[in-house]
C-alpha cells in the first residue's frame, strides 16, 4: 500500500523528506498518524522516526521551513519537537530497549526501524510511512496493523507479556484505545493484562491519570471502566469507585447496583458534554453510597447524607489520584454536594424559595448541574425515566424564570458587612455574621426585596430584636452620592 498522494497533500511532509534526504538519514512516519489516517480520523500530531539523530534531523526541519521555528530538545531521551503551523512534530531516532523488572526505565540503544517497530505498544500503532526517495509513501506494516484495523482488534506486537511488564501503563493504554476506538482486546493480550494486574503499581498516579481521563473522555466512557474493571485494574487504580459495585438484598428489599448505575450517568452525561470536569463530578455523584447505606425495616435501604459526605471526599481524592487541586475541584465538589437538589424539587409544588436559594448555591454552574441531574435519571422502566425527565423540565422552566425575574444567579445582597458594621458600631466578627446571613435569608425566603431600604428596615429589626442600638443610620447609596 502507499499513500504518496495523502501525504504530497500536505507540504510539511515534503519538508520533512527534504530535510532527511539533506542529512542522509531514512526516516518514516510512525504511530498515531499513520493509524488515524487509515482510519479517517484528524490528527495533528506526527511523529518521526529516523536511523539516526532525530535531534539533529529537527533542527534541519526547522532551518529548512524558514519560519524561524524553535526546536525543542529533550537530550536525556534523545527527542526533539517543534511546531508548525498547526502541527506538532516530534522527532526520535530508531530505537531498541530493555527492561529491568522493577523499573519503567528502559535502557536503550540505537537501532533500525525494525527494532522501533517492535517495541510499539499495540499492532496499530506499530505501522510507518517511508519519508524516502526510493519508496516514499510506502507501508511498512510488519505486524498486519492493517488486518487488525479492519477487524477493529487491539494486539501486541511481540508476546503481550513482554510487552506489558516492560511498560504496565501499555495495560490502560489498550483499554483506551479500546474504549476511543471501540476495538476489543484480542484475547490472549486481554488475558495478559489481568495477569500482570499488579504490575501497574510501579506507574506513576501522573501517567495512570492522564490515560483514565483520556478514557473518561471517550465517546461510551463506561466501555473502558468495564474492561478496566473485569482486568482487575481499576480496584488498584480507583477502589473507591469499585466499592459502588454489587446489590444487597434484605428482607426481600434490594438497591440498584451503584456502580452500574455510575457508568450509566457518566454514559447519559457523555451524549451531552465534553466537559472532563463534568464528567468527574458524574463519576464521583454517588461515591459516598458505600459509607451511607443502611437498611430501614419500612423503607429499605438508604444512603442519607451521601451527598455531603462524598463532596468532603471530592478533595482527598483529587489529591491521591494527583487531579488539579484548583477551581477544577472545587466545581466538581460543589456538584457532588447539590446534585439531588432539583432533583427533590420535582413535585406539583415548589416554592420560589427553594428555586432561589439553588441558583444562590449554583451560580454560574446551574446549566452544568441540571446536566448532570438529567443524567442520574436512570432506569428500566422507560415510562417511569419518560415521566420524571417531564417534571424535570417543569423545574427547569421555573428556575429560569425565576432567574430572569430576580436575577439571583450570583447576587450580591445589599447589605454588606461594612454596612452592619458602621450602622451598629461593630467590630469585624460573628455578630456582623450572623446579621448578614439573616438579610440574606431573607431576601432568598422573599421576605424582603435586595433593595437597600427594604432590606435595611429588615436589618434594623433584627438588630433590635438582638438588643442592639443604632449607632448612625445610613441613607441609600444613591442618596448618599
């Protein structure tokens, strides 16, 4: 096969075989391009192999393009990558490597491209296009990458042992695939990595999370917790979501198995959102299930309190599993701690009270938390998720509503500290507090409107009934100016 044509569309394949041919080096294009071209998927990111310095060979590529383009250099590894419009480009030079048992440091040497070839993780990501004069364009397919494109197969090259003791992360890195491209494992290398399970624990969390994120982030992300669950890789890598799995049943009264029922959000969630964050606050909504379940004789089995707890969860887990420990956090946090609210404020009537103090409480992430609250409504009964997706979208609707007439969403109430403060002469401390969350109650309780006179009437009030005097009594603001 050759694919001369695919790549003259493109001048920066030109630029590379110029720039090869300069330096009397064979080079090829390997891995995830060459894979996603024949599948017909975009890809910005080229890799090149050449026999030789591929350090050497970036920088004749960036002299050559004229575009004052900087390379990159990583000696310690002996890769270089520049970018090009576009596209980023890394450079290596063909490789063989040997592994110790007990470390993920392999000890290279230089080699052909037969040897890079076989130290490829997967079939598919072992095929290379020449960049040469003599056959530029050509396949070299050692491993029949091809054959198992088509049969949408994931495959070690070499033994699946061999491979995934050398680099164990290569265990998540078939499931990803898997799950990106929706490929099975070809057996005997699925059956390798539920053998070599432990091995992943000589992994850095930092790798093992930016493969479960790119999983997390696929089209049916429940198709890659699955393998990873039946591989025997994710009770290593993430116990707790496993803890969700299994139904007990007492007195004839069961529970939905959890975390069936996890994978099932993340899946609903997924139709609708890219959102990696979104999807974690999916993943982690019921995380607290396991710690809150009890059995009550007259209603059954509970999980009071779940949502509480797994949000105080949210920022241990983040730290052990090395996520971002920043407003990404912090969102998913706040998602896990509100997603039953609307959830419980589907009834003939709710008041405008609740309404409010939820777009109080979500602010700028309402939208990302309804996302999510349509998601958990699961069920196999399709007349019973048909019924309460319904009610939702009453809730919904009054929610807006009550948005657009009272712009609560990120309100701040009139009365600030400073104002308690200089009204009754009071320090910074927790009777100013204690004041302010009062008028703000109030003004969410639609007691009393933000507005500063009505709000302030209310706030004199309260200072009365707790026995304190006025010390100055202020004027509106647009008074005072």
């Amino acid at each position: 096969m050759n694919f001369a044509a695919d790549l003259r569309e493109n001048p920066l394949f030109e630029l590379l075989a110029r720039s090869a041919s300069q330096q009397s080096v064979e080079a090829y294009v390997v891995g995830g391009f060459v894979r996603d071209l024949l599948l017909k998927r975009p890809c910005k990111d080229i890799d090149v192999v050449c026999v030789g310095s591929g350090i050497e060979l970036a920088q004749a590529v960036a002299r050559n393009s004229g575009k004052g383009v900087e390379v990159a250099v990583f000696k310690n590894f002996g890769t270089a990558m520049l970018r090009l419009d576009d596209w980023e480009v890394e450079f290596v030079g063909a490789r063989k490597e040997s592994y110790q048992r007990d470390s993920r440091k392999p000890v290279v040497e230089n080699g052909t491209l037969e040897d890079d070839q076989n130290r490829r993780d997967f079939t598919i990501n072992a095929l290379a296009l020449s960049l040469n004069d003599k056959n530029f364009g050509d396949l070299i397919d050692p491993f029949d990458g091809v054959k198992d494109l088509r049969s949408k197969i994931i495959r070690t090259p070499l033994d699946p042992e061999i491979t995934f003791s050398d680099d164990p992360l290569r265990m998540m890195r078939a499931i990803r695939f898997a799950s990106q491209l929706n490929f099975d494992i070809e057996p005997d290398t699925f059956d390798a990595i539920t053998r070599l399970k432990e091995r992943i624990e000589i992994v850095s969390q930092e790798r093992v999370i930016e493969e479960m994120n790119k999983i997390i982030l696929s089209a049916t992300p429940s198709y890659g917790f699955k393998l990873l669950y039946h591989a025997g890789l994710l009770q290593r890598i993430f116990p707790e979501l496993v803890a969700l799995q299994g139904v007990e049943t007492l007195e004839g009264k069961g529970h939905k198995d959890n975390f069936y029922h996890t994978l099932q959000v993340l899946d609903n969630l997924s139709q609708h959102s890219k959102d990696l964050w979104l999807r974690w606050a999916a993943i982690l909504h019921d995380i607290a299930k396991p710690a809150t379940k009890r059995f009550d004789k007259k209603v059954g089995w509970t999980f009071h309190g779940h949502e509480e707890l797994g949000a105080r969860m949210v920022p241990g887990l983040f730290r052990k599993m090395k996520l971002p420990m920043n407003e990404k956090m912090k969102f998913v946090q706040k998602l896990v701690r509100l997603h039953l609210r609307p959830i419980a404020l589907i009834k003939e009537v709710v008041t405008d009270s609740a309404l409010r103090r939820l777009l109080y409480e979500t602010g700028e992430d309402l939208e990302a938390l309804l996302m999510l609250c349509r998601a958990d409504i699961t069920s196999k009964n399709y007349e019973k998720v048909k019924r309460h997706l319904a009610n939702f979208d009453k809730v919904e609707r009054k929610l807006h509503e009550l948005e657009e007439r009272d712009k609560i969403r990120n309100f701040q109430p009139v009365i600030t500290g400073e104002v308690i403060m200089e009204t009754f002469g009071l320090p910074p401390g927790k009777e100013v507090g204690e004041l302010k969350i009062l008028v703000r109650e109030a003004i969410l309780d639609g007691k009393v409107r933000n507005q500063f006179e009505e709000a302030y009437a209310f706030l004199l009030e309260q200072g009365k009934k707790a026995g304190l005097t006025p010390k100055k009594i202020l004027l509106p603001p647009t008074a005072e100016a």
